[in-house]
C-alpha cells in the first residue's frame, strides 16, 4: 500500500520566506552601497602631493630698496618717491633681494602739482614690470598717486617663504607644494599654476594653496575640498 503524500507547504508560508530573504540581501547590498560611498567619499586626493616645505622659524622681513628717497616734504621729489615705492612693491612680490632699478617717463616738469599719467618701469634683475601710474595734487605740497601693473615677479625661494611664514600656525600642518620657477613674471589677480597643500586642523580632507600675484606682493587664499 503506497504511503500518503506529506502535505504542502502553505503558499502564504513560501511567500513569507522568499520576503524576508528578499530583505536581507537588500540590506546587504545597501550596506555594500554605503560602505563604497563612504570609502570615496572619505578619499584625500591632495593628501602628499608636492614636496613639504620647511617649517618657518620666524617671520622674513620682506626686502627692499638699497636706496632711500628724498623726505617728501624736506626735499620733495614726486618723481623719486614714486619710484622708490615701486621698486618695494617688485622686491616684496618676488620675497628675494636681487639687483633692482626704476625709471618713470612722466610730462616734462612733473612736480606733483598737477594731475598726470605716465608709465614707470622696475627691472629686477632681468625681468622689467612695467607699471601705469596716475597722479594728482592733493595740497600745495603734496600730491597722491597710484599704479598698477598686469604681471609681477615671482621666485622658488620667495614663494616658498611666503608660504612657510604663513602656515606656521600650529594649526596647519603637512605644508606641500609643487614645483616652482626660480624666477618669472606672473600675471597679476590669478592664481599661478602650480598650487601649496596644507592640512587645516579639523578638516578631514587636504586643502589647496592658490598663490596669487598682485601688483604689491603675493597672496595666498586655501581653498577646502
């Protein structure tokens, strides 16, 4: 006599398994999903570009002229107040004392005591900024003026000084940049191509260094990821 079949399983009981089945490998696979997520999420790309610049001791006094002009109100000399103040604006921007001199063509008989644009060159070493200058009198004795320029000089050794003075706080540290130009002429108000990292104290990721040139001296702005 052939024994009776064992009953079926409940379909509704089938349905119950293969759900909570279905769930468990949907939580599996979020879980995969936001371990990927946080794995590149937390990456540092920046994290060792460059090569770390040296800690600054102290503060670098920036250089300047090797001359000094006439007292402005002594022995006014418009002409040669101007230059001077150039030349510390080249000196300042390029961080490095190099052989620096001026010339200004301004009207014939500039004294300061009437309104004038004319151009003013500064040559640092090699390389000459070219400066448009603008003036007018602002009393009997004494006048106000301002320039500017497109490009300044920028060097390896004054960028990287500039930069370790800035970040010697104890809250930066890892200071990094890329490799820089011994000298050249940078535009002015954008960021140089080669670019400093830094890790800012609380910030998980690296952050980047825009050197900017500009007509007086060199600015740094970070930037987080």
């Amino acid at each position: 006599m052939t024994p009776p079949a064992p009953p079926k399983a409940p379909a509704s009981r089938k349905k119950t398994v293969f759900v909570v089945v279905g769930l468990i490998v949907g939580v599996l696979a979020l879980c995969g999903v936001f371990q990927l997520i946080t794995k590149i999420t937390s990456r540092d790309p920046l994290a060792g570009l460059g090569t770390p610049v040296p800690a600054a001791s102290a503060s670098v006094a920036a250089p300047s002229p090797t001359w000094k002009p006439p007292n402005e109100l002594t022995d006014p000399d418009p002409q040669t107040q101007i230059e001077y103040e150039l030349e510390s604006w080249v000196l300042e921007s390029a961080g490095v004392a190099k052989p620096t001199k001026s010339s200004c063509a301004p009207p014939s008989g500039f004294n300061g005591g009437s309104a004038a644009n004319f151009r003013c060159t500064v040559t640092y070493d090699t390389k000459a900024v070219t400066f448009e200058v603008n003036t007018k009198p602002s009393s009997s004795r004494t006048f106000t003026w301002d320039a500017d320029t497109t490009q300044n000089v920028v060097t390896r050794a004054g960028l990287l000084s500039s930069v370790a003075d800035r970040f010697r706080n104890a809250r930066f540290s890892d200071l990094r940049c890329e490799d820089f130009p011994e000298v050249a002429l940078a535009p002015t108000g954008k960021p140089l191509a080669q670019h400093c990292y830094v890790h800012i104290q609380g910030r998980d990721k690296t952050a980047t260094i825009d050197l900017i040139p500009t007509r007086s001296r060199l600015r740094a702005d970070t930037r987080l990821q």
